[in-house]
C-alpha cells in the first residue's frame, strides 16, 4: 500500500519532462507553486493527489494536473490563448494515455477541462486521472 504523497511524487516524475517541455515553466508538487504577479507571463502545472479508494489487492485514486496558460493581451484586454491551450490539451491527452505500466493503469476521467482565472489573467487546464494499482 503507497500512501498519497508517494503516489503524487511517483507521478510527478513521470510527467515532469513532458509537461516541462510542453510549457514554458514548471511542473510543481501540490502546495509548492509559487506566488506570481496579477499578469504572469509564464505557464506553470501543478500535480495533484486527489482522493484515494479501496484497499486490498487493488488501490485506486485520482490525480490532476492543472497547466496555467496566460491570458493574451487584445485591445488592451485579457482573452482565452485559444490556440495555445488546444495545443496543450491535445498534448496533454497523449501524456495522460501514456502513463500505465506495469504497476498502474491511468485512464482520464473526462476530457479536460478549461476554467477562467480572471483575477491573474489565466485560465487553467484541469486534467483528470484516474489510477488502479495493482498492490501484489
């Protein structure tokens, strides 16, 4: 049995280098993305231990990863980077498909998502995962 921080951190190691290629800043651990200013100019992802399920010969969980994209700049107002987060989605749907292996079996949950960030100029991409591992 693997506990939450264990799962996040084996997770984070997974993607860490393909998100950080996609994105023009970093990948962090729940809790740990820093304070950035009202306009940031950079993309950032957070991953996220979401709830755990059953025990027993299988253990199941979710995982998120959210990837804030700023907002670009229109006639002096901020917009949705439509182009830019259809990319990130459509990449970040091919990193998700390929992360089961022999210990963990990933599928998304729902196609992902986009919410406004009005107050800092962002929208973010929220990924859903959901995992079983086999724990024998």
């Amino acid at each position: 049995m693997k506990v939450s921080q264990q799962i996040e951190r084996e997770f984070f190691a997974k993607v860490k280098k393909p998100i950080e290629s996609l994105i023009s800043g970093k990948l962090y651990l729940n809790g740990m993305l820093p304070a950035f200013p009202k306009a940031p100019t950079i993309e950032n992802a957070v991953i996220v231990f979401k709830s755990s399920g059953t025990y027993g010969q299988f253990q199941t969980g979710q995982l998120y990863i959210n990837v804030y994209v700023p907002n670009r700049e229109l006639n002096g107002s901020y917009v949705k980077d439509i182009a830019r987060i259809t990319e990130l989605e459509n990449n970040l749907m091919k990193i998700a498909t390929d992360l089961t292996d022999n210990e963990y079996r990933v599928d998304l949950i729902e196609t992902p998502q986009v919410y406004p960030l009005n107050e800092i100029k962002q929208h973010f991409i929220n990924v859903r995962l959901k995992f079983r591992r086999i724990t024998f």
